[in-house]
C-alpha cells in the first residue's frame, strides 16, 4: 500500500532520477506529480545515458507502469519526442505502460511565446526559467483557464480552445511585450495531430492510483525541481511555478496522506542553482572551477534542460534542516558523494549571520536571504577515488565521517549515498 515519496532538498538536480530509478524496481507505478519539461532527469545504465524531461525515470525499469499526474504540465511537442526516442532505444512506451491524467494541463507555444517575452522584459530581474513555458500555464491553470489533457480525447474541441488561446495570448504577445504574433491555425493543427496519438494514453490518474494503493501496489513519486524552488517555500519570485514539495504530491497525484511511507529527500554531497535568485553559500573562482567541472565529464554541473553551467556552493545545513520542516522527510540520500574526493577540507555551512547576528533558521524574505553569510564548519577530505565503492568499508574513514556528521546534523537516518551516476554505484550505511 505504500506511496514512497522522491524529493529534491535543495534547487533542483540533486540526483532524484538517479535515485527514483534505483528505486524503481521496487515499485509498480512511478508518478510525476508536478512541473513539466524544465526538469531534466539523468538516468544511467552501464554505458547508455537518459535524459528525461518528462516521461517519468521509472520507464528505464521494464516492470514499471509511468503516470504523469493531474498536477504536471505537459508539453506534447516533447513527451512525444520523449516517446519516440525511448522507442528507438528498445524501451517499451506502449499505453500500457505509460499513462497521462487527464486533469494535467497542456502547454502550448504561446506559452512558451509569453515565459521567453517576459523574462525578457525582466531584464536584469529576470528569473532565469528554462523557457519551456511555465509560469504561464500555471498561470492559466490557476486563472481557470488553462487547457487539460483530456482535450485530447475531442480534437474538434481542441482545435477550438486552441485558436481560442493563441488569439487571446496574441493580443498580450503583440500589446505589452511588442512580441511576434503566433499563427493560431498552425498550432491547432499541430494539437489536432498530438491529440490522435495521445488520446490513447489518457486515464483517470485519481482512480488509478486509489486502485493501485488500495491493491498494495508500490507507488513511487519521483519529484521534479527542488524545495527552495517551490512556489510557496522557495527563494520567492526566484522559483517555478508549481509546489515540488511533500504537499505538492498529495495534490498533484490526488492522493491522501495515509498511504504515505517514506519521504526521501535527495541533497547534493554540496549544492548547485540553475537561475537567478540568492545563494548563501555560492562560491566563486577555483573551487567553483572544482566542483561544477569543465563539462567534460556527463555528470559535471551544466543543465540537463538548458546546458548552463550551474552556480555551485558548499553543503547547506541551514537550507537543509528548512527541507526537512517543509516535507517532513523520514531519511536522506546523498548524491556525489565523489565529487568531493581529493579535497583537502570540506566545508559545511551550519549557520547564516544577518546583520552580524547568528541564526540556524533559513530566513523567507528576499531581504534576509540576499544579506546573509554563511558560517562554516571545516571537515578533513579524503583523497581516494571512491567510485568503486559499494560498502561503507570500501569509504576512506573521512568519506564515512562526512556521511555520519550530516546524519547527526540534521537528525535523520543516511540509507544510501551515492559515488557515481549508474545505478550500481551506491553505498549502502
Ligand atoms: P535530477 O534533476 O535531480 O534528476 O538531477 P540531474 O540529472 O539534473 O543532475 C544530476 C547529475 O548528476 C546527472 O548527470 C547524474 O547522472 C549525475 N549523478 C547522480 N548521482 C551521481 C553521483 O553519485 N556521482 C556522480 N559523479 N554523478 C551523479
Ligand atoms: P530538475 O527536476 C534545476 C529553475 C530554473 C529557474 C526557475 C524557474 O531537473 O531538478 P521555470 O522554467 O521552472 O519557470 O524556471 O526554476 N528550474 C530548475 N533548476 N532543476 C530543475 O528541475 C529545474 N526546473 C526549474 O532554472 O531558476
Ligand atoms: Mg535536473
């Protein structure tokens, strides 16, 4: 009966399809339950690398069944792609394995059309979205006029929502941002298309997850973006769109909170921001050089989504515990632990100072957040590689230290930490 919960801790790319998809030859069904393709989720299995926007990371795993909740917005033009190049990898995407709500929204380009417009009209506030559209169809989901995937199943209706939409986004494209127009008979006759082919994968998510509980299956949900990008407990406006936290899965999923067992929370051996907004903890220069790496390797720190490099920092105790009020958490995983091999010393931020006055809690104003330094910790580092590990005695006795200092830190178990990106390559405590 169990729903096992997946979530990031920091903001976004702490590891979680990795982690959902060692976790999903344990589970009968994974769900995304929010966000849309501004995620971007690696899997890696011995030498083949997917990379996942939408299409839950479950899919790797032929046992799994795959639903895209009510509370995801989804982009047909690449859930299709998705689709189709998990295809010609020899994955099974049948509708039988692969299911969409048919309460999750539709993005479509005129909300791309807008993001792109009015990060642009930002300018130097701009919040450094992946331009995939949305803010805007949340905006139109919360405005109650957004488009739900159940469109799909009457494309003569949809073609008209559709021109009815981009007539109406035109007008906001063409007055306030002076952007090009969108040609609303094109892109109803491109959705008119997507529809055909994914009428087939539409169901009633509610119904199926409550038989699924119900039955004892093993429900596991994978998150998307992190908790301080939340739109309610991030780094405010500096955020999506959609609620990546605890809560956001009751809602997203349409389930209720007694199936709930475990709430995972997946952190980064440091941290790492894609996008504006404050970073207590970001570093700059040659250990930013260090830790992000030159992109030479597939796992150094460049956006699966948008390949920016990411804004990289020490371990953040204070963000961390903030997580764990947000999402009750029961226990941690930790992703890249190697990373940190060959270190020296390793820094760990147990508290910020504002305004020279020390604190343990994460503050929630921008003001706060944009004034405050953190106070670190200094731990001995580890020179050996540890890529190979597979048991805690194969750990240098520092890498082991680290791990036992988060854990008493922040007052919750360390299952796993994890050395490399494939699936074997984790470290059970
Ligand atoms: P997600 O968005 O949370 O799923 O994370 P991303 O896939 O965007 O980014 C995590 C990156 O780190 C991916 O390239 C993973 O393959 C890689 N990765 C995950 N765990 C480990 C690890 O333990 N060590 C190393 N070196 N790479 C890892
Ligand atoms: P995964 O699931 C990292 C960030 C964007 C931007 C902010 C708002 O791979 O962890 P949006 O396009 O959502 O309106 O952008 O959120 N962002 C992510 N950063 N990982 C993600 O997903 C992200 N999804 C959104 O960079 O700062
Ligand atoms: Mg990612």
């Amino acid at each position: 009966m169990p729903l096992n919960i997946i979530i990031g801790t920091q903001w976004g790319d702490e590891g979680k399809g990795t982690i959902t998809d060692m976790m999903a030859d344990k589970a009968d069904i994974v769900a995304r339950y929010s966000g849309g393709d501004n995620a971007g989720h690696t899997v890696t299995v011995g030498d083949e690398i997917f990379k996942l926007h939408l299409i839950p990371s479950g899919i790797i795993n032929s046992n799994t069944i795959c639903i895209i909740g009510n509370g995801v917005v989804l982009n047909p033009t690449i859930f299709i792609r998705e689709i189709e190049e998990l295809e010609k990898r020899g994955i099974d995407i049948s509708p039988n394995r692969l299911k969409i709500s048919k309460s999750a929204h539709i993005i479509t380009p005129a909300h791309i059309a807008l993001d792109t417009a009015s990060e642009m009209a930002r300018g130097d506030k701009a919040i450094g979205t992946t331009k995939r559209g949305i803010g805007p169809a949340y905006m139109d989901k919360t405005q109650r006029v957004g488009i739900r995937a159940e469109a799909f199943a009457d494309p003569e209706n949809l073609a008209d929502l559709i021109k009815e939409h981009v007539t109406e986004k035109n007008q906001i494209l063409k007055s306030i941002y002076g952007a090009e127009p969108l040609d609303e008979t094109a892109v109803a006759i491109q959705y008119v298309d997507y529809a055909k082919r994914l009428a087939p994968y539409l169901v009633d998510g509610v119904v199926m997850l409550d038989d699924a509980l119900r039955a004892d299956k093993n429900v596991l949900a994978e998150g998307a973006q992190g908790t301080f990008l939340d739109l309610d407990h991030g780094t405010y406006p500096y955020v999506t769109s959609s609620w990546p936290t605890s809560g956001g899965v009751l809602i997203g999923l349409g389930v209720g909170p007694k199936y709930v067992d475990r709430v995972i929370g997946v952190t980064k051996a440091f941290t790492s921001r894609v996008g504006s907004g404050p970073f207590p903890c970001e570093l700059d220069g040659d250990m930013a050089l260090r830790l992000r790496g030159t992109g030479s390797k597939p796992w150094d720190e460049f956006g699966t989504t948008t390949g920016r490099p990411r804004r990289v920092g020490w371990l953040d105790l204070v963000m961390l515990k903030h997580a764990i009020r947000i999402n009750g958490f029961t226990d941690l995983v930790i992703s890249k632990l190697d990373i940190l091999s060959g270190l020296d010393e390793i820094k760990v931020c147990v508290a910020y100072e504002i305004n020279g006055e020390r604190t343990e809690n994460y503050p929630t104003t921008l003001t706060d957040l944009e004034k405050c330094s953190p106070v670190y910790e200094t731990l001995p580092g580890w020179q050996e590689d540890i890529m190979e590990a597979r048991v805690p005695s194969d750990l240098p006795e520092n890498a082991r230290a680290y791990v036992a200092y988060i854990s008493e830190k922040i007052g919750l178990p360390i299952p796993y930490a994890s050395v490399g990106p494939a699936r074997r390559q984790t470290v059970a405590f």
